[in-house]
C-alpha cells in the first residue's frame, strides 16, 4: 500500500468542483474518475494503482468498462489514496477530512487496555446505536427547533466565525439525516431534506471560513443533493452562489462566473426574489472583476442595484436578509476596488463600514467588519495613503482578533506582505508591532 507521504493531500479545487467529475463520483463511476485525475492532474494509471492498493491490470479494465467497483473496502481505499472526500462518493467523512483532535487514537503501547479513546466526536458506531434507541417521531416542534438551531448558528458564525461551529453543525447535519434514514417523519419529510441542505451549506461555510476548500466542496455538493430532493430552487440557487464566491478565492473566475450564472438562471426560473437576484449579480460581479472584464463587471453592478431597488425584504427568502443597502454598497466597492478603480471605490467601502460600526448589533457583524476593513486598508495603500491604511488594517487585525476565522486572518496576512516595499515607514512599523502582538 502506498504510505501516506504518497498521497496527495488534496485534490485540485477545480477538480473537484468540475460537473463532469461530481457527476462521476456521485454514480460511482470509477473508470471516469480515474480517466479525469490522469487528464485534469497528471496521475499516470500506475500511480493511481498504488495510491489505491489496486494492481494496474485492474485499474486498466476499470477504465475500460471490463470491471466494475462494488465493494464498499475498495471504494474506501480509492477515496482515501485519491483523497476524494466521502461525501462525494456517498461514504462517510474519511478520517483524514477530521481535525486531529476529533479523531480517535489508540492507546499507547503499554496503556491500560480499559483506558477510553480520547476523542470529541461521536463514533459512527455509537450513532448507530443511538439511532436504533432514539425511536421518538418527527413532530412539527422538531423542525421548528432545528430551524432555530441554524438561525443561531448563523447569528454566532456573523459574530465569532466558522471554525469553531463546525463540530456542532456536522452534528447536527449527521443527526437529520439519521432521521431521514429511519424514514418515520410522516408529512415533514420534505422540511427535514431542507433543514439537511441549510445545515450541509452551513457546514460548506464554516469550512469555507476555516480555508478548507476541499471539504467546503463535499459539503455544498452534499448540500445541492439535498435541495434537489426538497426541491427549492431558490435554496439551490443560494448553494452555488456559495460555490461561486469560493471559486472566486481560488481565482478560477470563469468557473466562478459559470456558477453565478447557473444560480440566477435557477432563482429566475423559480421567480426568485428581487434580493437574491441582486445579490446574485454582485457575486458574478466579483469573479467579473477577478477576470478583468470591466464591462461585464459594470453591467453586474447595475442589474444587482436595479434589482436592489424593486427588493422586498419581508418577501425575500430569511437567508438572504442579510444583503441590505450597507451590505451592497461595501460589496460595489469591493467590485470596483478588485477592477483596481481605487478611487471610486474608496468612498463606498468606507460608507459601509461607518455604517456597519455604528449600527446597534454590531457584535453580530464582527467578521463582516474585519474583511471590509481590510478591503478599505487594500484600498487606500493602492492608493499611495500608507497612514490610513495602516489605521485601517490596524482595525481589521484587531476584529479578527476576536473571531476564528482564517478567511479574514489570511486577507490581514496578505496586506502585511504589500507593506513590505513601505517597511521604513513609521505607520508601517507601528502596524507591524501590533500585528505581532495580535497574532502571537
């Protein structure tokens, strides 16, 4: 078998996200998705071979269409040689997928047999059992509190982050759908499949926040599934815009933009909302601007106000409540920042976040305030103004002090890397000493 120095430690995003290859791996098709990682990464048949414990002769025919993979041991050592996240392929999350601290060790060599594994998660086994004893029905109050259980993951994830949420939110997600496989929800199947999709994107989310793209993929593809089953469009169409905005980071723009479009096209077919039409718009217009396309980033912007304008919040979808007026006046800024209008953008981003630190609930819009903090700092040193630069990027170090989420610490790490032609500077020094008391 091939030792863990071999593997691979994640897959490309791209790939991963790819139609062809979801499709591939969600029917199982392992003679595709050996023929995509050889095409799309390089990995030769024989190197695929001994990633999976699997002989090349075997690998060939599966490529042919001679043999075929069934048993659920092979399929195991393929998603863990090829590090293809369980969920993909309809399998539990793999061990490597966890945080060290949440996968069980065994006991050292001379350790008392009887001494108990640490471990902050539950064993699959132990669910097991617990879903064989928990025979209570699905009743409304269920659903009614699950929904509340998510509404307070978001409040708590504007507030601190994701990083932090994620063993409870996975939880929770393996829960319903342990309630779904014991198939006695009566009429409240179709809430408990959309709770399972809002809980498998929150899931996405935190994962996302934490920098984790591979495992943010399985989850918003394990989301997508989900809203599919309960058939909301809408909810659907939320889930890519998600995806979108990831690719996004990664700067795969043109993905990025494919998947904003898919999720207008799925909201507009569903009369969507005015709001999450004009939210849509600004995510295309970010990978517009990462593209370089001023035009098509332009005509985002406008369609996003125009749509802005005719919103009805109260008829909008709860989860897209959060893109008011502030909101998209901080996130055209960022557009036209990311197009490298700096002075344009300047005085909108500043406009949101005066808003955003005067607004009453503020503590619930930490994370939002650091990333747009730092945008406001990016900003103005493109702009030659090292000093309120400096002040703001000082702000931004200091909200993301107070949150998990890696997403913002990694923007504050990006803008200190563009101060260094500026490091005699005296703001420059004086950021640099409180970024190191910060963040050590």
């Amino acid at each position: 078998m091939a030792s863990l120095n071999d593997i691979p430690r994640e897959l490309p995003p791209a790939l991963l996200r790819s139609a062809e290859f979801v499709e591939a791996c969600r029917v199982r098709d392992f003679g595709l998705i050996f023929q995509l990682m050889y095409r799309k990464t390089g990995t030769p048949q024989g190197r695929i071979a001994v990633l999976c414990d699997l002989t090349p002769g075997r690998v060939g025919d599966v490529i042919q269409g001679r043999r075929r993979i069934s048993s659920i041991d092979v399929i195991e050592r393929i998603a863990d040689g090829l590090r293809i996240p369980g969920a993909m392929l309809g399998l539990a999350h793999r061990p490597w997928e966890l945080p060290p601290q949440v996968v069980a060790q065994p006991p050292a060599p001379d350790a008392p047999s009887e001494a108990p594994l640490q471990t902050t998660r539950r064993s699959a086994a132990l669910d097991d059992v617990l879903a064989v004893t928990d025979d209570s029905d699905v009743t409304p109050s269920t659903v009614s509190a699950l929904r509340s259980f998510i509404t307070d993951y978001w409040r708590q994830d504007d507030a601190h982050g994701g990083a932090l949420l994620r063993p409870a939110v996975v939880g929770q997600l393996h829960y319903v759908q342990r309630l779904l496989r014991r198939g006695n929800a009566h009429g409240l199947k179709a809430d408990l499949q959309a709770i399972e999709a809002e809980l498998a994107r929150l899931a996405g989310w935190a994962c996302f926040d934490a920098r984790q793209y591979s495992k943010a993929q399985a989850y918003f593809t394990e989301a997508l599934a989900s809203a599919q089953n309960s058939g909301d469009p809408q909810f659907i169409a939320n889930i890519l815009s998600c995806m979108s905005l990831q690719a996004t980071y990664e700067e795969e723009a043109t993905e990025a933009v494919a998947l904003a479009h898919a999720a207008q096209d799925a909201a507009r077919n569903s009369s969507g909302s005015a709001l999450v039409m004009s939210m849509l718009y600004m995510r295309e217009a970010f990978a517009q601007a990462v593209l370089r396309d001023e035009a098509a980033c332009q005509r985002s912007v406008t369609r996003a106000h125009r749509h802005f304008e005719r919103a009805s919040t109260e008829e909008a979808p709860a989860w897209v409540r959060y893109f008011d007026e502030t909101k998209l006046i901080v996130d055209t800024g960022i557009a036209l920042a990311q197009l490298g209008k700096t002075r344009e953008a300047e005085p909108l981003i500043a406009e949101g976040l005066r808003r955003e630190n005067d607004a009453e609930q503020r503590g619930n819009q930490q994370r939002g305030r650091a990333f747009h903090a730092f945008w406001l700092a990016s900003t103005q040193l493109q702009r030659g103004d090292i000093s309120r630069a400096c002040d703001a990027a000082t702000m931004a170090l200091d909200l993301a002090s107070a949150i998990n989420s890696p997403r913002v610490t990694a923007h504050v790490r990006d803008f200190h890397a563009q101060l260094r032609p500026y490091a005699r500077e005296t703001p420059v020094i004086a950021f640099e000493a409180h970024m190191r008391k910060m963040l050590t």
